[in-house]
C-alpha cells in the first residue's frame, strides 16, 4: 500500500493536525514513460505553509484532498521509462506518501556515493542552492563586510553565514534560543549570533554589529527585521528570501520603513530559488567542494515515519526544528 498524507483543508491563521488526513492507496503501477519510486526522505520546508492556501502565489496551491507537496529523495522500484532504471537513486517532487509515480519531469539522478542521499534535499538541494544564490548574487558580500542572517541555524541561514565568511565576510546569525546561538557560533563558525527571544535583542545586534550590516539575509520578516533595519549601511543589500514569522498572518503587516530604502540607496531584492536555475551547475560544484572538504557544516534534523510529518511541519513554523527538518521513510 501506498500511505499519502492530504491536505483536508485550509489553515486560518497557524495550521493544525486537523489540516492534514493520512489516507492508505494501492502501489502506483508505472504506465508506459512512468516509473515509481520508493521514498527514503521526504524534505518538510517553510514554503509548504503557502502551498496550504490557496492565495495568489508564485505557485499552484495544493488542492484540498490532494496530496501535500515535497521534494523526495528515494529508488526507483518499477520504470518504463527509457532514462530511468530499477535502483536508480532519484530526487524528484514526490510529495508527503510512500511511493511517487514519475514521467521524470523534474527529477534527476543523484550519485549514492557521492553524498548522503538526503543531502539533495538540503545543503546539496533547495536550501543549499537557495543561500548560494541569494547570498551571492543579490547579497554579493565583500571582503570585511558584516553579512547578517535570520534563521541561522537553519536550512539555508546556515549555509548562508558560512558562504559569506569563505568570501572574507563577517558573519552574524539571528536564531532562537541559546542552544542554537551556541550551535551557530561554536559549530557553524559564525562570527557572532544573537538570541532574538532574549531580552533587548536589537541592543545586543548592534553590539554585535559594531560596522553596521552590509548584507542582511532575510529569512524572518516581523519583529527581527525591524530590529535589523535601522543598522543596514548606506548600499546595504537585502535578499528577501523569507518571511516565517509572517507565514500565518491574516493581514498584511506594516512593511520596513521605504524613506531608508531610498535614503541609503539600499537595494531589497525578493527571490525564488527557481530564478537561479541556469547557476545550479556552480553551485553543485563549489557548495559540493566545500560540503566534502568540510568547510561548510551541516545539521539535519530526522524525524522517522510519514505519520509524524504533520507534527513536524508545524514545529517547523514555531522554530522547534534544529538544522535542515526531513522524514525519514522506512
Ligand atoms: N525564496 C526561496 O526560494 C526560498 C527557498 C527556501 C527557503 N526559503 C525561506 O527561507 C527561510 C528559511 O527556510 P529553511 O528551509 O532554511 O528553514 P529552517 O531555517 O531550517 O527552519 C525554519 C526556522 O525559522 C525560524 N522561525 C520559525 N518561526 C519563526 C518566527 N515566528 N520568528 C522568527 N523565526 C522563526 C526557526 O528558527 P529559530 O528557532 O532560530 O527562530 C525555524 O527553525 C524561510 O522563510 C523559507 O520560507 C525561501
């Protein structure tokens, strides 16, 4: 059998157990240009909060009583496909269920040997790309410049800080909770991070930014990003990655004061990873250097089964995860 979990229906506000259904089905059988795979992790991420609803997006929603959407990592069982062979280890967007049935439409081959097979779904996938991109071509640190980053203990802030400081920068992190502050600082390498829970949190930012900040990646939105704005230097740089805090608003929350934007000629730039398709060859080359010749580190957070996948998506939208949060399927 092949267990799926669906979206029942649409969150208001923050989303609950009762959003998701697990429903068991019969083995998708692969018809001619198709094959199945068997999952082995599935990938839960911050964007899947906006795929539960169905308002205006760079994305298609997902339907109620279909199944929920995620990046998958597993081997292909059954293929009558000509690109595709039996035991083949495929990352392809196979969704929250056991087994995916495939045209090969978005899904490419890894190499097992190469890398844990799940790290295509983090440092050497979405998330790694994410930080590579954003950081490095919206972000475009330089030598001696302070590169601040929101969620930094997390999928992408992780890579994020550790990108900026192999190009010479200073790297500060914003995470909650002292034992990710200290995970950022000692394991990670982070110049400095700062507890955005603690008291006087934009006070001990600028402590900790004593230049001002050059580069804030932001992964946050609400109340971290009005404590960093007021620090960001003339010509500062602002990929706008993401936005967590703000992912179960209703309304739409004030935005950052735009007469700076002008007056420090800043430059605020929203992207989608997808926007940088043409450099993942790059990025597979230098993330994949640095990821095996240990100068990027790399946490994963596994939670096993598929029916602790809804738990573990809605811990992910309170920061109860610690690195890049997947499921690990039997
Ligand atoms: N633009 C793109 O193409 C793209 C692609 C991938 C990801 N993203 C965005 O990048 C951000 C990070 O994603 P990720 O996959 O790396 O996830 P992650 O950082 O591994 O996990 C999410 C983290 O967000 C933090 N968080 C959750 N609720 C928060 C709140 N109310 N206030 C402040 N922080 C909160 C938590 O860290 P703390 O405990 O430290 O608060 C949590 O651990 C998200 O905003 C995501 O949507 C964008």
């Amino acid at each position: 059998m092949n267990r799926q979990i669906l979206l029942k229906s649409r969150p208001k506000g923050a989303p609950g157990l009762e959003n998701f259904e697990l429903v068991e089905r019969p083995e998708p059988e692969p018809g001619e240009g198709q094959f199945v795979v068997r999952h082995r992790f599935m990938s839960l991420d911050p964007y899947m909060r906006g795929r539960m609803s169905d308002a205006k997006s760079y994305a298609r929603p997902v339907g109620v009583g279909e199944v929920m959407q995620a990046g998958t990592v597993g081997e292909v069982v059954r293929s009558r496909h000509a690109n595709f062979r039996d035991g083949d280890t495929v990352q392809l967007h196979g969704g929250w269920q056991d087994f995916a049935l495939s045209n090969g439409a978005g899904a490419r081959k890894i190499d097992p040997a190469a890398a844990p097979i799940q790290s295509a779904l983090g440092i050497l996938g979405m998330p790694g790309m994410t930080a590579y991109c954003g950081l490095l071509e919206i972000g475009q640190p330089k030598d001696g410049e302070t590169v601040v980053v929101s969620a930094a203990s997390g999928a992408v802030g992780s890579v994020v800080g550790q990108i900026a400081k192999l190009k010479g920068a200073r790297a500060v992190g914003i995470a909650g909770g002292a034992k990710k502050v200290e995970h950022v600082k000692r394991t990670l390498g982070f110049d400095d991070c700062v507890d955005y829970r603690a008291a006087d949190f934009p006070a001990k930012l600028a402590a900790a930014c004593p230049k001002g900040i050059d580069v804030y990646f932001e992964n946050v939105g609400g109340a971290v990003q009005d404590a960093v704005w007021p620090l960001l230097n003339d010509f500062a740089r602002v990929p706008l990655c993401g936005l967590i805090s703000q992912y179960n608003d209703e309304t739409l929350r004030p935005g950052p004061d735009v007469r700076s934007i002008l007056r420090r000629r800043l430059t605020l730039r929203g992207f989608i990873v997808t926007d940088f398709q043409a450099k993942f060859a790059d990025f597979q080359r230098d993330v994949g250097a640095w990821y095996r010749d240990g100068r990027i580190k790399y946490q994963e957070d596994v939670v096993e089964g598929l029916a602790n996948a809804p738990k573990a998506f809605l811990g992910l939208l309170k920061g109860e995860n610690f690195g890049k949060l997947l499921v690990k399927l039997p």
